[in-house]
C-alpha cells in the first residue's frame, strides 16, 4: 500500500504506467506474507514445500514471513560465513523435519513456525564454539537442539495460548542457555567462548568512536542473526523491506533506540561497535510497531517504548547473565513483547489476535476495511 | 466494628454519648476505605483528584487504601529524608500519570493502583544510590522506572487475572532488580551500593544486643517504605492502624515473626537491628490476616505460617541474589501472598475476590451480613 | 496383564493352572494401584490409614502409587541409613498430617499425593546436612519443610490445574533450594555440604572405570531416593517392578539414558558412579513412557527423547545452580515432564488425564477397552 501510492505520485504517462503497473503487481507479489506461494507449491514435490517452508522459518527469526526474504538472508549468512550458512540452514531444516515426524499442525509447518528457533540455536551453537569452523561434531548438539526447539514451541504454545500469546523465540532462547551450560568453557568435546557483561569496564580508557557507533544501528539488524559484519546486515535488512518497509524501518529505529540506551548505561564499545546494543531494541520495536499491533502513532509511540524497556532489560539481564558468562540473547526482547501484548488500556485496542497476524501493511488495510464495513459488530463482540 | 464495641464498652452518659458519637462517627469517616472522598471529589479539579490517587497510592504500599493514611505516610518520608521524600512523591505521580496517558481503567487509577509500584521503585532507586542525596540526574531513571512499572503492572495483571490473583508489588521487584543490574556498582552516571546478603558473616564476632533487636521490630514496618529511623516507622505504623487497627497489630506481629526467624537462622545482626529482617514477614502476615481473607481465628494461624514463610523465603533469597551483589526486595512476601491466595482447603472459604477487597473491618462486616442473610445462596454459588 | 500373558504361555497343567491362577490372582491384588485395599481400609482406625496414605507417598516419590512398594522403599532406606529412613518416614508424616490438618481434598490425601514432597524434602536436608547423623536439632526443618511442602503443593496444584498439570515435585524442589539458601554452608544451627557441579573439573586425570559406570545406572534408580547403595537401589527397583514391571523398565532405560548423556558431556567420574547422572533421565523415561501416556512404542520413543531431554537439562541446571553451590535435584526432570505433557501432535493422543492415571498396565488395559468399544464417542469428545 505504501510503495504504492509513492509510486503513484509520480504520475507517468499512461502506456508507461500499464506496463509499470504490471511488472510492480509482479513485484508485489513478492512483497507481503506471500499468501499465494501456498496454493502454488501445494500439489508440488515435498523438497521444494519443505524448502519453502524452511524459507519461511529462516524469515521467522526476524518476524518477517516471506520465502523470499528468507532466501536473501540465507545468502547473506552464507556471505558472511559460509560454515554459519551451512548450520542455520542444517537447523532449520532439521526442526521443520522434526515437527512433521512428530505430528505438529500442518498449517504451522508450513508457515515456518517450527523453522525459527531451530534456525537460531545452530547459529548460536556455532558462534559461541571456540573449536573454529568446519568442527564437524558441532552437527550432532545442533541437530539435537533443532528438535528440541520444536518439543519447546509445541509445549510453550499450548501454554501461553491461554492468554493468545505467541511462543516467540522463547525456545530458543531457553536450548541456547541450557546447552552453554551444559558444555561449559572448558568441554573436551565442545568448548565455547563465555560471554561478556556490556557492564564489563573497558580494559583502558579508549574514547568512543562516533561512526563506529553509527555503523553499530545497521549491525544491530544483523546481530538478531548473529552477524557482525555490514554488508550481510544490510543485505538481511533489505529482506526485511521486502517482506515489509514499515517493519524495515522499525528494525532501524529500534537498534538507534538500543544503541542509544546502551550509551546512556556506558555499556562496553565492544557491544555498541558490534550491533549487540542494538539487535533487541530492533526486535522489541519491529514486534509492537505493525506487527503484533495495527499501526497508528500511537503504536508508534509505544514501540519507541517497547524498543527502550527491551534494550534496558538486555543490559541488565547481560550483566547477570554474564557474572556466569552466559550470553542474554534475545530473552529481554521477547520478555518486552510478551509484556505489550498483556497490555490493557489504549495499546490493546490495536492489537491483532495471534491467528490474523500479517505484514504490517496488510494490517493496516484489513483494519481500514474492517473499521469502515462493520463498526457496530466490533462493539457488539467487545464484550 | 471493632473500636467501636470497645466505646460502647465504656457506657458513657447520655449527652456525652451523643457528642461522642457524633465526633467519633466523623472520624470514622476517615478510617477504612474512605469509599465516600471518592463521590466528593467526582467533579473537583483534576490536581485535587490526582493528589487523592496519589496519597491512595502512597498507602497502598503497605497494603491501605486511604489517602489520609497516604499522607501520614507522605510525611513520615519527608521527615525521615527530604530527598526520599521527594523522589517517593515524583515517582507516586510519575506512575499515576502515566496510566491517566496510556488509558489505564479509570477506577484502577482513582484507587491508586497505579501508584504504589511506582513510588517503591523511586524509593528504592534512591535508598541504592551510592551518589548521595539531590542527585538531580537520578530522576532520569526515577521517572522511567515509575512509568514502566505501569506497562508490568498492566501485563501482569492480565497475566495473573486467570487465578483472581493480584500483581501486587511484583512489577517493583522485577524493576529495581534490572535497574541495579543495568547500573552495576560502578557505573559511571547511576552508581549503586551493592546489597550485602543476611548469610555474610559477621566482620567480628560481636554480642546480639536485645534492645536493638526489639527496636528492628518497628523498624521492620518502616523498611516497607526503605525507612530505617525509629519515629517515621513508628508514624507509619499509625497510619496503618488509622486505615485498620486489625492490619497494624498483624503488621507488628509479621515483623516480629521476621526477626524470630532471622535469629533462628542467624542473620547479621545489622539485619535484625534495621528491621530489614521483618518487613517482609510484616507484608506476608498483614496480606493474609485480614486483607485477602476475612479475618478469623483460622486466617490468624495462617497469617502467622504466611509471616514465617515470607521471612524464611526473603532469607534464602537475599542470599541467593546477594551473590551478584541484588537486594530481594519484597520478593518473597509477594510471592508467599500469591501462593496463601493459591490455596484450597479450609483457607479457601474465607477468600475475599480480589476486586472485593476492603479494610479487614469492613471485610469481616460484609462476611458476617453475608453468612446471616443467604447460606443458600452462597452453597449454590459455590458450584 | 503383561505378567499374565507370559504366565499363561508355559502351559501347565490343568490342577497346577487352577491353583497357580488362585495365588497369582492373589499377588496381582499387590500390584497396581491397589484400589481395593482402600475400601477396606475405609472404617478402620485412623493410624492405619494414615500408614496406608503414607506408605502411598513413599511410593509416590518414584510415580509408583502402591503402599506396598512404599513399605518396600521404606525398608530400602533403612537399611540404607537408619537416620535416612526416619527422616523420610517423619518427612511423609508431617507433610501428610498437615494436609489433614489444613483442610486439603481428603482423596488427595489417601491417596499419598501430600506425602511424597515432604518426604523428599526430608531426605535432601539430611542428605546434604553436614552436621552428621543424629543430629537432632534438623528435625525442626524437617518437620517446616514438610509442613511447607503441602502449601506449596496445594497452591502449584491451582495454578497448574489450568492445563491440566500435575504440581509433581516442584514443591520439593523449590523448598529444598530455599532451605540450603536460607541456611548457607557455614550455618551455626544448620551446616551444610554444597552440591559439586557435575561439569567441575577432575581433581586429576583417572581414567574412567567402565564397571563402576554401569554400576551407576541402578544407583540412579536409587538416588530419586538419595540413596547410593546398591543393595537399597536394587531393592526400590524391585518395588517399582511391583507396582508395574513397565515402569521399572523404564527406569532402567532411562537412568541408562543418563549416564550416556553424563558420558557425553564429560561430566566428572563420580557423578556417573553415583548414580547421580541416570536419576533425572529415570524419572523422565518413567513419567513419559506408561504414566502420563498410554504405553505405545510411539510413546516409548517420546520416553528415551524424554529421558534425554532430562538428562543434558539436569547437567545444564546443575552447572548452573552450582555455581552458588545447589544441587538440582529434580529439577530437570520435572520441567521434562511438563514439557511433555503440554506437547500437541502425535504425542497429545496418548496423553492421560491427569485424575485418571493409574499403573502403566492399567492405563493399557483401560485404552484399549476404550478404543475397542466407543470409537465415535472419542471422536465427539474430542472437539
């Protein structure tokens, strides 16, 4: 809807614009939750529906829900480190195998929803790994706990959906924790690097460096998929405007937002410099902003809030977390989001039931029409 | 119900009778509940109506609900320290404010239940802070920390909603838990003292003084709101036993079963001297000797196991956090209070719905009226 | 039923059936839930009862409800350690009687469900009590840890009762790790060991004795007890084996589950000799395969995943907690449990109400009359 009416200001000549209409109808397609990809693949090979399916999942993690933007992030992993690559693709594939031996909803499958954590446990496996690349055990704890996740989100599902709460990448989260601990640094089989508190002092008082400091904001992006390098982060933040520019723009904002929190806590430059400030402001803004919640200003409002509490909350739960030299990953995020939608008050009357979440833009439309067509049914269901 | 057979007692004569009553009648009218104020203030300006929500809210950290009880306590602080004072009346009306803008339930607001996480989490903010008294910049995180305690307060009671279960104090636990986790002790803007857990042996062994010890039992009431001198806790105390003399005699006792256990487990001894041993049996007794549940001889013996427990648990706890240098706060008597209001058996019968909960007096009026007019009724209710 | 059939394929003679059918129907009266004894037992004197409800909790402990198994444990513990044995059957009488005392559901209690936390809680702190045998003074903790346990277990029982979830052993878990925090290591009145992390490293390089290792899978049966003698542990298996032979199979399996999963992880040698590596991964195999989910090999296979699951959680969470020192008792296997009663997909079919568990053999029997019979009223239920 947005690219749209920018495109329309522009006014060109009419044969130009049929033509130009049809290629960007073309191009929309692409964009979105890409409902008709399903119908397509739906009598085709159960590779290729697995592999899109696994797309979906790969897009998951930064709560976007588009092959395609799966696929860029993919390649941008694989640019970044190609054993990185390898394993995030191993873990989701093996949590989405995982979920349809052991019977999880189709329809779930299919939209990726068990691809996720799978996807970001095996990255984290690898990142925190002090045997190097190309450690082939790694595979056997990364297939291990890509099947966890899935026993995880089923569990965790039937429990939060009391209160129509998503499992969120609290999965994830919870394996990543357990198998650090479980190895320790100094396992014979599989060491890994502890994690270090952003409270940690500086080993000398080194001034800060302000374009370093500004590079962190698009880091931050990266960092939800555990990249440090910029060009992948760019490329995976360009995924995230494929599927939706709003939430591109909120993923933007939300690591400015933690980068900025992290500045006024003096957290380590390390942490700022790398993206690790920024990555949970992002997805504390990208899920209040337009996802979870219609958007208006006044979600916009609290997703600057949401994007302040999660990165706040990351600090903290680093700094006790790391006094065990464990990392905090995305708990503080997660926690944030979980805590806007209990919310009660002017935030709820934007929010979407967990089914009917789609992009951004596609939320926006159906609540127009929805407000437009039938206001008195939704006072009446109110209640 | 209670003073007043205790007058009528006393068989005073006729004219006198009549004048006492009529003054003691009005001074009834400023104990309790005070449910009357609220029509009174209906249509005054909104400054009068936001310093009544704020006092209620004053109170209702230790459980009242009744601004003038919110103002004894008010001077108390200021009293005590004009600085927590002051940080205590911001942080009150920093939170109240904030739920009146995100369009929190208006009765919510009026009750002052928006208040007291707020003004906790700006006390306590202070009493940490190792940069001494009128550091200005300390009202940066004050105001952030009382308006975020809106947001948990919100969520959680959503959360807890499915078991009739209060949020209580829990978002000022989680609050000032990350805040001192965000800062650490040597932050270089917020810098705080660390706790020092009730386990940590004695520097030498010095003699337990008995008078001091006796003196830590009113002190334990005044720690409620971070107070360690002995004439503001004695003043708080009066503003309880003003809001219900029923609540101030469990205050009292809760204390005393704190100390008891802080002896039995041998606490330092600067723990039972600043009463920091008995706040949070004080809490756990008075939440279930008369507040949630009518007030019987039966609810008497758990107020005192609830007493017990809060102090054991607020022991095992504050060593537990104390390792990484965190008070536990009020963490354990929110939680013992959650677990008593959990129970089934016979403590069941005598729970008070959440959303009926009044001054232990009235509570036990309202049950008497209740048990003698419909049996029936409540044996089909029960169902 | 599975007994039965192996019996009936010796084909014997016909007398030799006749009256080896009359003793076995009389010993299979002693296996299984025992449902019968409890109408006999109905008005007789108040003290047997109680022994039969406590005989049920001791038996409890190890998801076994038959008060001869319990009668069979007792006598293992004893024998083990005369102190331990008091603890326990003190520990099983106080937490039982406070339920009597308190009000809780009567069938709960003659049905041992208030006994088996109480009990654990009692063997752990004489377990961990470093003040030696017959110190008399740990009979108060004893006596509140059990009285507490019963609070606990009433209250998680609300709060879980919302999906259908047993409270288990989280009481005991949570009180035990309050008591050895409450009282600390160098505690005047209440000294205790703390617990040794399994991933600490080796005090020197011994090679690791494949015997003593194998030896350690039924040490793991017994250590759900706290027990690490071999004659004891064999005993308790025997008990397990009484109430149902599927279940003690299970414990086997999953205390070998274990100690693969202690070898995996290289955790330290006396960690496996003990026993103290297969406990949890028993109790996760026991719970999953026969208990909480009709026996199937599906389920078996969700039985080893459990088992597995348990294990690398129990080194996880014992990594963690001793870092401070605590042990992680049960943690790990009760969280497993939990997961995988709130699973959705091919496992949820099999899945027991909780107030319908019976033996493993009885919960066998009972399904396939029910599947035979009324296929469609399954099928109606089911929405």
């Amino acid at each position: 809807m947005w690219i749209e009416t920018k495109t329309e200001m522009r006014e060109p000549s009419r044969s130009q614009a049929s033509f130009g209409r049809k290629v960007f109808d073309r191009l929309m397609l692409c964009t979105g939750d890409m409902d008709n990809l399903d119908k397509y693949i739906k009598d085709k090979s159960f590779v290729l529906q697995l592999a899109v399916w696994g797309l979906r999942g790969v897009a998951r993690v930064i709560l976007a829900n588009n092959p395609l933007s799966g696929a860029v992030i993919l390649a941008a992993l694989y640019w970044a480190s190609p054993w990185q690559g390898l394993l995030g693709t191993l873990g989701v594939l093996a949590s989405t195998l995982t979920a349809v031996i052991i019977g999880q909803d189709s329809a779930e499958v299919a939209g990726g929803l068990h691809g996720f954590n799978g996807m970001l446990v095996s990255l984290l496996m690898g990142v925190f790994s002090s045997a190097g690349d190309w450690y082939w055990w790694l595979l056997v704890p990364v297939f291990l706990g890509s099947a966890t996740s899935v026993f995880m989100f089923s569990g965790l599902t039937t429990l939060l959906d009391n209160w129509d709460l998503p499992a969120a990448v609290f999965p994830f989260n919870i394996i990543i924790v357990l198998y650090l601990l479980c190895t320790g640094t100094n396992n014979p089989y599989f060491p890994h690097n502890p994690a270090m508190p952003p409270g940690a002092l500086e080993p000398n008082n080194t001034e800060l460096i302000a374009v370093e400091v500004i590079r962190g904001i698009p880091l931050g992006v990266g960092q939800i998929y555990a990249t440090g390098a910029l060009g992948p982060s760019l490329l995976i933040l360009g995924a995230v405007v494929l599927y939706s520019p709003l939430m591109g723009i909120h993923a933007v904002l939300g690591s400015a937002v933690g980068t900025l929190a992290g500045l006024s806590m003096a957290v380590r430059h390390e942490s700022l410099y790398s993206g690790l400030s920024g990555f949970n402001g992002a997805l504390g803004c990208m899920a209040v902003g337009g996802l979870f919640f219609t958007f208006s200003w006044r979600t916009f409002l609290f997703a600057i809030a949401s994007a302040f509490l999660s990165a706040y909350s990351d600090i903290a739960l680093s700094n006790l977390l790391g006094t065990v030299g464990l990392p905090a990953c995305s708990w503080a995020a997660t926690l944030t989001a979980t805590l806007m939608l209990l919310l009660t008050g002017s935030l709820k009357e934007y929010r979407i039931p967990i089914g009917q979440v789609k992009a951004p833009e596609r939320n926006l439309r159906t609540r127009s029409q929805w407000e437009a067509g039938n206001t008195e049914d939704r006072e009446s269901t109110d209640v």
